[in-house]
C-alpha cells in the first residue's frame, strides 16, 4: 500500500510537538525555516546547551548531551549551518566533555527528573561523542574540542568488536561527515563483519527483536556508510518502512516506551523520520501546496 501522505499529516498535527509540526511544514510545504528556530529555543538554557526533553528519554530541564545533539541534528538538517545557536551549543559541550574529548550519555543532575531506565550516566565517553563530532563537522565548526573529540573517535574505532549497536550507528555518522573520506571509508570496511545479512544489528538488552534496520544506520542516500549496504537491503528497509505507518496515519517505534508523554513524542519524531527518509529515497512526492 502507498504512504497515506495527508493521513500521516493529521496524525502529527493531532499528537506531535510544536516543534516536530513545524519540521513537518518545512518538509512538506516549503514552509521557512524560521518557525522551527524559534521552537527549537524553547528548549535552549541560558549556557548554550538544550534540555527541556527536547530528547525525549531524558526530562530534566536542564541542558543535556543528547537533548543538544538534538539540536545540531535539526539545525544541520535545515541547513543553517552558521547559525549561532551551533557554535554556543558546541562551547557548552566542552565544558561538560572528559579531557580526552568523550562527551558523558547523561548528566548526573538527570536523575532526578523522569527518564529512560538506560539514560543514566556511565564511566568515560559515549556514543554520543560520535553524534556530536559528526554534526559539528557538518557544520563546519570551529569549536577547540572537537579536534579531541575526532581523535577520540579514531580511538575507539580502533576496536570495532566492542562497539554496540547504538555505538556503532553513531559511529557511522560520525564516519559520514568528519573530513577525512579516505580514512573513513577505511574503517567503514573495518566495520563490515559487524552487519548481519540482512544489513541490520541487535540491540542487546533492548526490547524483544529490537534492531537498528540498515536506513537507521545510514539514512542518507549517497553517504559513506552506504559502502556497507547493498541496494536490495536498502530497498527491503524501504519497503518495511512503506508498510510500517499505522492506522491512525503514524509510525512507531521499536524501543521501550516507559511514559505516555515519551511514547506519544518518539511516534511523532519517528513518523517526521519515516516521511523525511522516504521522500529523500523516492518512495513518496510530498504536497508543496501550502
């Protein structure tokens, strides 16, 4: 069955976040830009950072790792690429990063506000140092610290059998962006015996049958990580995807949900993604009436 374009667009006007709304209308309707922006402060803190559960599995307000590589992700994809908010919020991820450039997965100050039962804080760095890295190379930032979160990187990749499943997928895009191709392709490869047949890897300890399918590792047509997929895998996950939109019109997603503001908040991002993921591969023309 072809996507339900004007179904999926009532399911996010009926349950998604102002700011996921607005994402929507760009995407659909070539709506500016500058709405989005605006809700995407909201979530910002006075020390350049993003909180507010902006990431929805960690609620504290105050700014958190990955509430803020939430933020690069939406700035980097409207393409503002020099907007102020990218080099605030890359200054603050350096007073919050270990010497050696690793960025922690959760600020102790989280726990006391509602969260994920994984969003806690762990020794060392974190995948999410990858995330950060790869979206300030997209951005083209001049931040000190990324140059010791890069080698950081370098580092850990140097031992691809310990990476997990989410470790791996930020790793990817960290691999996508940072500016060194050659290097990256090479490791890339390295990373090869890590995919299963199908182009997917388990998440262990996560839900039942819970996997990050080949287009949640490289989403973007014509990145690196694509070297590590072939051309049926992708169109297998298309179609998966394609048959994946639910009833009321959106998607959900594979992963625990633990409250029904978290569940109703991760349907309405992963239905943007799914809409965002198929236009970009062909599967749907999106209206550009407004």
């Amino acid at each position: 069955m072809p996507v339900d374009v004007e179904s999926a667009e009532r399911f996010m006007l009926a349950n998604a976040r102002l700011l996921d709304r607005h994402l929507l209308a760009v995407l659909l309707h070539d709506a500016p830009v500058t709405p989005v922006l605006d809700a995407l402060r909201a979530y910002r803190n006075p020390d350049g950072g993003f909180g507010h559960a902006l990431e929805p599995d960690v609620r504290a307000p105050g700014s958190e790792p990955a509430a803020t590589l939430h933020a690069l992700e939406v700035i980097t994809a409207l393409g503002e690429l020099a907007h102020p908010m990218v080099a605030e919020a890359a200054a603050w991820i350096a007073t919050i990063a270990d010497p050696d450039g690793g960025v922690p997965f959760v600020l102790p100050a989280a726990a006391a506000y509602p969260h994920a039962p994984w969003m806690v804080p762990t020794e060392g760095g974190s995948q999410l140092t990858f995330g950060i890295a790869g979206a300030l190379w997209q951005a083209g930032s001049h931040e000190p610290w990324l140059r010791r979160a890069t080698e950081w990187c370098w580092a850990t990749l140097k031992s691809p059998d310990e990476l997990s499943g989410y470790l791996l997928k930020f790793a990817l895009g960290f691999l996508d962006q940072v500016p060194e191709p050659a290097r990256a392709a090479a490791v890339i490869e390295d990373l090869r015996p890590r995919i299963e047949p199908d182009g997917s890897i388990s998440v262990p300890g996560g839900t039942e049958n819970e996997r990050i399918t080949p287009l949640a590792l490289s989403p973007k047509p014509g990145g690196r990580s694509r070297a590590l997929f072939t051309d049926d895998q992708i169109q297998a996950d298309l179609d998966l995807l394609e048959k994946g939109q639910r009833d009321d019109g959106g998607w959900t997603f594979d992963w625990l949900g633990w409250s029904p503001g978290q569940s109703v908040e991760w349907r309405g991002l992963v239905t943007l993604q799914a809409l965002e993921t198929l236009t970009a591969h062909g599967r749907i023309t999106l209206p550009r009436a407004v």
